[in-house]
C-alpha cells in the first residue's frame, strides 16, 4: 500500500540503507496513517527492496520473493518502545530519502 514505507536496515548497525537502486537486510516498515501511536515495525526478517522501476512498468519499491529469518528467537536488543532519538533518526532519513 502507499501509505507503507519500506526501509532496509543495516543487518548490524541497524541505520537504514540507502532508498535507492537494490538492498538487501533487516526489513523495516512505517505506516504514516496512525496519528495517535506510533507506526513502525522492524522484522526479523531479511529481505531485497529493489527501488529501481520493475520491468512491469510498475514505478513502487517491490520486495524480492526470497525472504529468509535473521533471527533464531533470541533477543536481539530490540524492544518494544523505540527510543525518541531512533523514531527522529527513522523520520529524518525517511524525509531526506
């Protein structure tokens, strides 16, 4: 949906990756509908967002179908409140992309 913005992250600094070309990592998503909580998720999933337009004619960031887990369960230093200064950092690089 295109209210749904995707980002790769980092698999070991967790900074989001360049939104251009191809990328590979640790799969982020931030819904700007929400307007009461915040909107994000990042997945223990790793995963390829190619930013390039698809030879469908299609001009959105598509995620490749070869989708695997980065994590075993285990913690990964991830909790559920993400602190103020890593919600700012997100929405800074989201708006100068």
């Amino acid at each position: 949906p295109p209210w749904i913005v995707p980002f790769v992250l980092d698999r070991d600094s967790g900074r989001p990756l360049p939104r251009a070309g191809e990328q590979s990592g640790r799969g982020a998503f931030f819904d700007i509908v929400p307007r009461t909580h915040w909107g994000g998720v990042v997945s223990a999933d790793l995963l390829t967002v190619s930013w390039e337009p698809c030879a469908c004619g299609r001009t959105s960031p598509h995620i490749a179908a070869d989708i695997s887990r980065q994590l075993d369960g285990s913690d990964d230093g991830l909790t559920c409140a993400a602190p103020r200064t890593a919600i700012d950092t997100l929405v800074e690089d989201c708006v100068s992309g």
